[in-house]
C-alpha cells in the first residue's frame, strides 16, 4: 500500500482525515481505560487472583469465620499503591509527551511562515528549521541554505552514532529560490509508515509553475528523520510524509511490556501449588466434616441442626476449611516485597559511588519492582557508542613511507621529528597531512572565540582533520566546493570535483580535487588496509605498512592508510561521466557506484598509516572482565561500522586480539549465502572448546534480518552456544528482537544504552538501564533505572490476622534489605560466587519446599504446644489464640535473628522493637471493653505458665533448626559459608585460592565427594566454565566431581546431538 503526501495544501483536509496528526504518546493508559487496564494487569498475577477469590468468598457471612476487612482492607490497600505508581508514571510520560507535543515549530500556512505546535503539524505541511533544531516529524527535504542544496544532520537518537550525516535536497528542486518555496506545490507518492531508517523509496512530482509532471525518485537521502537535529546549516525545510507516532522512529519504539521478575514468577508458580495443596486438603476435611455433621453432628442436641438444609450445604464446610487455610498464602507476602523492591530501587538512588563526577547525574531506579533481578542476570546487551566509549577520538601514532613517528613518546604530534619534517617541509610528509586535511566531509566553522571547529560525519575525520592542524595544515574554509587550507603561513585552494563515499563494502572514501595553484587533478584515497594495499602501483613495496598497522592493531589503535594518485585531464573526464550515470540510476545504484569507484581507484601511492585511539568510558576493560567471572555473559549491538566495533570490542576485553581470539563471520546478501555462512559458523560453535571471550560471532543487519527469518531455529542454537557476538549495523527493533531471542530461551537480559535506537531495546530486555549521555536522554526515560451452623471458626481474631499480615511480618523484612550474605570487598575479590544468584540457583522450588517444610514444622510446635499447655485451663478461646500468636510472634525474631549475616542497629530495632511493639498494642487493645480482647495481655503476662510456653515453644522450634544450621555449617558449608566464615574470622581468604577456573581436566569420580544427582533440566545453558554447584539445592545438571572449593567443572561444549533447549516457538 502506497499513501500520496500532497504537498502544500492547505485548502483540502484529506490528509488531516486520512493521517494522524503530530501528537506523539508514550503513555500506557487514558483517564478511561486506567483503572480497567490496570486491575486487569494486577489481576493477570496468580497470586492476585488468589487473594481476590479468598476476599469474595469472606463476603458470604455463611461460611467466614473472620470479618472481610481482614482481606480486603490490605488487598484494596496494595492495589490502591500499584496502581498509584503506575498513575505517576505515566503521569510523568504525558507530561515528557506534552512537552515535546507543545514545542514551537515553524510551519508555512496559507503561503506564510507561522508559529504553530508540533503536535499541530499535518502530513503535506512545510516545516522550516533552523540550525541545531530538532526534526519534530519525518520531512522530504526541498531546500537548505547552501547552494548546492546539502544540509547536515546528527542521527544519534536514531542509529546512536554521533557522526554528522548529509543530506541533499531532489534534483526537481534544485534552484527554486527560497521565497518560491512557501508556495511550492506537488505530490509524494511514498510506501506506508514502517520502522526501516536505512531505506526509503518514493517519487516527487511538482505541480506547475514549478515542473509539469516531472517524476523525481527520493531516497533516505533526502529525508530528514524525526529526533535528529540540524547541524552547521542555517536552514532547511521539508514536506513532513509521516508524523506522530507512524513516524519510522515511533514504529521503532513500541509500546513497553509490563516486566516480570524470575521472583514474581517463581512465587505465583509456588502460589499455585500451594492452592493445589489447599485444595486437597479442603476436599478432604470437607468430605469428614460433612460425613460426621450427617453422622454425629445431628445427635447433638447444641448443634440444632435442621432436618433438611439448602442446595449448597454441601459446600459450606469445604469452603469453611479454604478461608481457614488461606493463611498458607499470607497477604503480607506481597506487602513486604513491594516494599522491600522500593527500598532497594531507592537504594539505587542514594548511592553516591553511582554519581557521575563530571555531569553530576546520579542513578535512578525508573521501575522499582525489579530490583531483584540485578543479581541474575546472564546476558548485558550493550550499545557501543557512548556505552563502552566515549565517542572521542585522539590521534595517537603514524607511518609515513616507512618511518615511525610516535612509537617514543605514544604521541606523534609531541614527535620532535614529526614536527621538524613539517617545518622542513618534507614532500612525503607534507603530502601525507594534507590528505588528513582535505580527504574528508569535514565542515569548518569559525567560533564566536577564535579557534575553528570541526564538524564532521565521523569521529576518525575529525581526529585526522584536528590532527593536521597541529602539524600546521590548517582546513580553514569551506565554501560550496571550494576548500582553504593554511600551511606554515601560506594559503592554499582546492576544488572538490567529486566525493566517492565511504561504504561498509568498500571500506574506503576519496575525493577528487583540482589543486588551484598548479590545476592539477588529485584522487586522494584514506582506508582500510586490506582495500587501500591491494591497490598500489607495481613496484611499491608495502610490507613496512602492514607491519605498522599490525603494530597499532595490537595495540587497539584504529588504522587507516592514506594514498593519492594524480590524474590526466582527459580520464577524469571520462570517468566523471560514468560516474554521473551511475549516480542517477534507479536500480543497484550503490552496485553500480562502487564498480565506477573501483575504475579510478587504482596504482595508488601509499603514503602512510594513521593510528587513532577511541577512547574508552573509565574502566570498561576491568568491569567487563570481573562481569564475565561473575559468569555473566556479553552481545555487543550496534549501529555503527563492522570494522569499528571489532576495533572496540578488542580495546576492550570483549574479545581476545588474534592468535587467540577468533572471530566467526556471519555475512551475504541472499538467502543462500547467509544460510551456507550461518551453518559453517553454528558447526564451528558446537566443536570449540576456547574460553567464551575468545570466540565470537559477527554479524551486520542485512544477514540478522535473513538468518531471524529464514534459519530462526539455527540463529536460537547459535546464541545459546556463543557467550559473545558482535551484531554491527542493527537497526533498533532488530536489537530488540535479539533480546526477545534470548528471554525466548529462559535467560534474564538487561540492556544498556545511551540514545533513542537503544529505547526498544532497553523496553524488551528483563532489566533495561539508559544513560544520560551525548545522544539525549530518551534511553534513560525510557529505561528501568524510575468466614455458620458448625462453625468452622479462625483461632485468631480479624485485628490480630491484620496486624499480623500487614505489620508484624513486614517490618523485619523491610529491615532484611540492610542484609548483606558478604561484604562488597569479598563479592569484587570473587566475583564467581555471583553464579549462585543466576538462574534461580538460591530461590527455587527445592528451596521453598525447605521453607514450606519449616514453617509446618513451626505451626505444628506452636498449636500443639499452646493447645496442650491451656487444654486443661478454664481459658477463654481468645486467651488460647494469644498464646498461639505471641508464640508465632517470638518464633519469628529468633528466626530472622539466626538469618540475618549481618546485624545493624536498624536490624536490631526491627527484630526486637517488633516483638516489644507487638505486647504494647496488645495491652492498649486488652485496655478497650470493645476490642474482643478486653483484659487478656494483662492476665496472660501475669501467669507464669505463660512465659514457661514462650521458652518451650522457642526451644522446640528452634533446637532441630539449630542443629541442622551448624551441621551443615561445619561440615558440608556452601562457597557462601566459606566466604562469611573467613569474614568473620578477619583475616584473608586463603582457603579459595583454587577459586579462579581451574585448566580442563579429565572427569573424575564423583563417589568420594558429591552423590551423583540427575535432575531433570528445564533449559541446559552454555556449559563452558559455568559452575556445578554441588551445595546448591538445585543444580541443573548432573553433578561432576571437584574440589570442596572448585567453582568451575570443565566440561565439552554440547553437541549437536544433545541440542534441547527451552526455547519458546517462534
């Protein structure tokens, strides 16, 4: 489906009817739709629907033995707060909308520039921009400030590289003045709205006086996309063809999923199983109940039974049974870990060693209910530029025809004898930095201060172009085509005939230029080496030049080798108009422009190599080798060039340099060819045995979008096998369904990124953490990190089942967040033992099926002792209720007291001030006549038998736990107990010494240390240096044999053979 952009024309309301306006919405709820949609989305939760059913059934006074409110007054209360942050999220989503929706923008109306709000554009209006403007819609540009119809633009919200990018305006609008462009007239004829910002194919025609029924064809050549901005050109205007949210970069961003933590997961599975266990329960104390109401309970003459009931008598004692199990699954459970999850995001905020020192931007937890799953993660999915680097480019080294310059100091410009070869005006040298000056797209601009500026489409011309300032060739003045450069005082002229543009196939740009001075014709040429050497003329030796860019290469330097090659009158003119036809073509244009490149880029002269450093962000290299012990795996996503992002991946520690390090290329431009390279490198994947970071695959997004495609399955294979990949050229939705890929496969992902390319992204991954850097702040907004006739009755009163889900229980754990298993020192000194918060290994079912079993043990201590202790006392049921409760009470400070690593005195308040907080309110209400509990604290604590249970019902319970806890602790400890024993004795942990993964060995017998454990496998992970952790209750594997303190059991790579993953259909 097309649609057809009339341009200009105000008169008829089609397009307002057909298209939407310029409104653009990142909200996830209307003032309508609010409270459905998110009681919809609470409710989505298991253990919401539990609660639900629980708080209907306790509205039948028939069969609730405690008043309603007991549920529905926390229920209502922790929906009421979910749904009040969600409000003030996307109450701070509309107002980031209104603000951009209500920018000024100017826009030709009725044949005059107005003023109007953005969100107020049409699709056919003009839009006028003026320099470092940013675009508000997706515009046809169709006129600049420059004569020859050029603007500049910076892309970094879009592809996330900062390079500035040009465009040009169609050859149908070339020359029409700007005074005529306010009454231009025309159609476009453009492909519906879709997220490709590489590729847009659509025709212009111009509508008279202007040109009869001339057809134009556009590219993305001539678009200007919505979140760029204007650079270094006064002004542009253009026709805007999509606006809103059908702008390519609002396809792009889609609408962010409500995200889930293997915690909530893991809980309402658990849920679940215990309403199953319920649910046996309650069938079969119902079916006795009723058995004995028909048997027994009629020959009581108390009872009173009827001889005949209603239809659903049958009912009322097994749903009796369910309102008094409820309490299985307390309501406090998710009052204490919402709260838990904000205190530990607003820990995120406090933190002052997160506060960058040079912008002063501190941390900031954006979605506070995911906290949690910092500690699992398995794979980072990072953006390049302006992530690990800084996106700054410094000159560092250089070979000019066959000498060193540098290698002394690490600095060429500081080479004394670099600097004398400029003054002496060395030919060789003086012709090497002027191809640094002028063999570019570099736009100079003279500042307000003096010293001129550079701006450039890429960060390597810059540097190069800086670079050869300092050497004395100054790039003072462009104008139209016609260059300035100042050397050692003097001025010199060039004419730009011709620019043959860099692509990722060629791997090389020229110019073309006529030197004023002497008109002589020079092709100057800056590339890779494996396209510029090949190139030479016969007879030049290039071997001192591929020593040197394997010299900088090693050192993580980006090369660039530099020739010219001076040309006759006549072959420019012949190659000129070649060249011409092939830039007008329709079809394989860019096919078609390399092969006429190729006919003039040839018997070059190589006049050196230039060695440029990318700076890195503080400490990225050390970070990520300390992550990847910790096990956590790396994928590289990009918009940038293949060769740049191998350069960076390199610099660092991504991957190892070769010999050592491998890199597996996935490339093609058909069906076929992507499939033969996939299957030759997945073959490679299933045999390797090298450590993760020195092998990895490469692949741009030509092949990405094939291989997601077409060999879906194979690509699963591949990403589960590789603990590496560099994905180069993506656009921003294939990132994001990189990350749906491996959350396909079960693994927790968190996203890093700095500009808008990097917002689906961030939105798809388990964790998504945008940071406010050079590209804006869209990443980081859009990131994570803001109950009768046999009266079934309950022992406990409402009052004390409230305070007890909703008070008592919470606060300790509130406090629990002040927790720590070991110190930050211990966890960086051994970073491995973080492989016990992947994958569930600490929180499991094995793991709360202990719980479980300890917490019946505890309930069956303090019922039978507090029944047996007042069975023979004249004591009231609500006396016998407190002596249950306060027995409860006491049993959980002692437990949270032998669980807690590390006490402080917000610790001890909690843990102790509770229980002293729980025998005040318990006096007051025992003071009130009203209360139901009137005078009872008072007797009880005055009875010595009384504190006599406390003692046994502490002692009982907690003896066999005890016993177990230093049991386990002296003889089979954990690698966390290793680690917590050794902090506590303060002195090193030499016993660990065997913790770094140990050099492959064969198997050895697994009899004398671990019991072999087969365990079926609900997704079998990459097994290279991943730990077998044989004390942890549920190891997903079967356990090899290993050292008490071995982390690590060297295993194969799977085979093809056993390839089972749990990998979602897709």
């Amino acid at each position: 489906m097309k649609r057809f952009v009339y341009v200009n024309d105000d008169e008829s309301s089609a397009s307002q009817d057909l298209y939407c306006d310029n409104r653009i919405s990142n909200r996830k709820y209307t003032v309508l739709n609010f409270i459905p949609k998110n009681l919809w989305e609470q409710f989505s939760r298991f253990m919401n629907q539990y609660f639900l059913l629980i708080a209907c059934l306790q509205l039948w006074s028939l069969i609730t033995p405690v008043n309603p409110a007991s549920t529905w007054g926390p229920l209502i209360f922790i929906f009421a707060v979910s749904a009040s942050k969600e409000a003030w999220d996307d109450y701070n989503r509309y107002l980031s909308d209104k603000k951009a929706n209500e920018k000024q923008v100017w826009v030709v109306r009725q044949g005059v520039r107005k003023h109007v709000k953005a969100q107020d554009i049409h699709v056919g209006n003009i839009v006028w921009l003026r320099e470092n403007d940013e675009v508000p819609c997706d515009l046809v540009l169709i006129g600049t400030s420059d004569p020859q119809g050029l603007c500049y633009i910076e892309t970094a919200a879009l592809d996330g590289e900062t390079d500035l990018k040009t465009r040009g305006i169609p050859s149908t609008c070339m020359g029409i003045p700007s005074d005529l462009l306010y009454k231009i007239k025309g159609v476009i004829e453009c492909p519906k709205p879709d997220k490709d910002i590489r590729r847009f194919d659509a025709n212009l025609r111009l509508f008279p006086p202007f040109i009869d029924n001339d057809v134009c064809p556009l590219t993305i050549k001539n678009t200007l996309l919505q979140s760029c901005y204007l650079r270094n050109t006064e002004w542009a205007c253009g026709v805007a063809i999509y606006t809103g949210n059908e702008t390519k970069l609002g396809m792009c961003r889609g609408v962010p999923e409500p995200k889930l933590t293997a915690m909530d997961a893991m809980i309402d599975k658990l849920t679940g199983a215990i309403f199953v266990f319920q649910i046996v329960v309650v069938i079969v104390l119902g079916i006795a109940g009723n058995v004995w109401k028909d048997t027994e309970a009629r020959k009581q003459w108390y009872v009173e039974y009827p001889d005949e009931g209603p239809w659903y008598e049958l009912l009322v004692i097994p749903l009796r049974f369910e309102l008094l199990c409820s309490i299985m699954i307390p309501i406090s459970i998710k009052v204490s870990l919402d709260l838990v999850k904000s205190l530990y995001a607003k820990f995120i905020d406090w933190d002052n060693k997160m506060v960058d020192n040079e912008t002063g931007i501190s941390s900031h937890a954006t979605n506070t209910a995911i906290s949690e799953d910092l500690g699992q993660v398995e794979y980072i999915l990072t953006d390049k530029t302006g992530t690990l680097t800084e996106n700054k480019m410094i000159f560092r080294r250089c070979c000019i025809n066959g000498v060193f310059y540098g290698n002394e100091t690490g600095d060429a410009l500081k080479d004394m004898e670099l600097l004398n070869a400029v003054s002496s005006g060395s030919s060789d040298v003086v012709r090497f930095v002027t191809v640094m000056a002028i063999c570019n797209t570099v736009i100079p601009v003279q500042s307000k201060t003096g010293p001129i500026v550079y701006k450039a489409q890429s960060q390597d011309e810059e540097a190069l172009v800086n670079a050869a300032a300092r050497l004395h060739m100054v790039f003072s003045n462009k104008n139209g085509n016609n260059m300035e450069v100042r050397f050692n005082g003097s001025e010199r002229q060039y004419e730009v005939l011709d620019t043959l543009e860099f692509t990722s196939d060629r791997k090389r740009m020229s110019v073309v230029v006529r030197d004023c001075q002497n008109g002589k014709i020079i092709l100057l040429t800056k590339g890779a080496d494996e396209t510029i050497l090949p190139l030479a003329h016969t007879g030049q030796q290039t071997r001192t030049v591929a020593e040197a860019v394997d010299q900088y290469a090693q050192l993580g330097l980006r090369t660039l080798c530099l020739a010219w090659r001076e040309l006759k009158e006549d072959e420019y003119m012949e190659w000129s108009l070649m060249f011409k036809e092939a830039s007008s073509t329709l079809v394989d244009r860019e096919w078609r422009i390399a092969e006429v490149c190729q006919k003039l880029e040839h018997d070059l002269t190589i006049l050196g190599v230039t060695a440029i450093e990318d700076r890195l962000q503080d400490e990225v290299p050390e970070t990520i080798a300390t992550l990847r012990k910790a096990g956590i795996n790396f994928w590289m996503l990009t918009g940038d060039k293949q060769d740049t992002a191998i350069q960076i991946a390199l610099s660092c520690n991504f991957i190892s340099p070769e010999p050592k390090g491998q890199l597996l290329l996935i490339d093609g431009k058909t069906e076929d060819e992507v499939s033969r390279s996939l299957e030759r490198v997945l073959l490679t994947m299933r045999i390797t045995t090298s450590e993760p970071k020195d092998v990895a695959f490469v692949v741009d997004g030509w092949a990405l979008e094939i291989a997601l495609k077409h060999h879906r399955k194979d690509f699963t294979e591949l990403a589960i096998l590789s603990r590496t990949a560099i994905c180069c050229r993506v656009t921003p939705s294939q990132k994001a369904q990189l990350v749906e890929l491996l959350k396909s496969c079960d693994y927790r992902t968190l996203a890093i990124g700095d500009g808008g390319n990097d917002v689906r992204m961030i939105q798809q991954a388990d964790i998504g953490v945008g940071i406010s850097g050079r590209e804006g702040l869209q990443a980081a907004r859009a990131a994570d990190y803001s109950i009768g006739r046999i009266s079934g009755t309950s022992l406990f009163n409402s009052v004390s089942l409230m305070a007890y889900n909703v008070f008592y229980t919470s606060i300790p754990v509130l406090v629990s967040v002040l927790d720590k298993d070991l110190s930050e020192e211990t966890v960086m000194q051994h970073p491995q033992i973080l492989f016990y918060c992947q994958a569930g290994r600490l929180f499991n079912p094995t793991t709360f099926a202990g719980w479980f079993g300890r917490s019946l043990f505890h309930a069956m201590v303090v019922f039978l002792i507090s029944i047996h202790a007042y069975a023979f006392e004249k004591s009231e049921m609500e006396e016998v209720a407190m002596v249950a409760l306060s027995g409860c009470i006491w049993l959980q400070a002692f437990v949270m007291m032998l669980e807690t690593n590390s006490f402080t005195i917000l610790q001890h308040l909690a843990i102790w001030g509770n229980l002293v907080g729980f025998y005040v309110i318990n006096w007051i209400f025992s003071a009130l006549p009203s209360s139901g509990m009137y005078t009872i604290m008072f007797r009880l604590c005055e009875q010595p038998s009384y504190w006599i249970t406390m003692i046994l019902i502490v002692a009982t319970g907690m003896g066999p736990i005890l016993a177990i806890k230093y049991f386990r602790y002296t003889y089979t400890p954990s690698k966390i107990n290793t680690l917590q024993q050794a902090e506590r004795r303060g002195g090193p942990i030499l016993s660990l010494g065997n913790i770094e993964p140990p050099a492959r060995s064969p198997k050895r017998s697994i009899d004398k240390e671990v019991s072999p454990l087969s365990i079926i496998q609900p997704k079998i992970r990459n097994p290279v240096y991943e730990p077998l952790l044989s004390d942890s209750p549920n190891t997903r594997r079967s356990l090899g044999s290993g050292t008490p303190f071995d982390f690590f059991q060297p295993q194969s790579r799977s085979s093809s053979s056993n390839y089972s993953r749990n990998c979602k259909d897709n």
